[in-house]
C-alpha cells in the first residue's frame, strides 16, 4: 500500500495484510492501519478519500491511540487541473 522511510513496517507486505483494512462503500474510501512505533507503542491511523469526482476529491488522514478518538492530523483536497 505505502512504503515511506519514516516507518519501515508499512513497507512489511506480511503486516500490511494483518494490520490495515481498506474499505470501500461506493463512495468513500477508508484506509485503517495499525503503526507501531520503534518503542512498541501502537497507534492507528485513520485516513479517507471522498467528495470523489472525475475532477476532485477530500483526502482527511487522523491519528490516535488504538480503540480511541482520533485526532485530524490532515485535510487536502486535490482538483484537477487541465493544462
């Protein structure tokens, strides 16, 4: 799914299939994933594409503690642009 330097675990294909879940319900789609910390601590990360057009869409990404609230850490919305 993602492989970023930050945290090599998401680049682990084994945990990718054990700790994130993707949904997608016709018109948004989620992306829920367990990240663990270098120290152990697990956190999750809470992440949605909607408002989908052919020519945009709003991308929300938030962060907690697992089984608790979370907080938004992210909002972008992208449009396309003809050149």
């Amino acid at each position: 799914m993602e492989c970023v330097n930050q945290n090599p675990h998401a680049c682990d294909l084994k945990a990718a299939l054990n700790d994130v879940t993707i949904t997608w319900d016709g018109k948004k789609l989620t992306i829920d994933e367990i990240e663990t910390s270098p120290t152990g601590k697990k956190s999750q990360w809470h992440e949605t594409y909607s408002d989908i057009t052919p020519t945009s869409f709003l991308q929300v990404g938030e962060s907690g503690e697992v089984g608790g609230p979370f907080k938004k850490v992210m909002t972008l919305r992208g449009t396309r642009i003809d050149r």
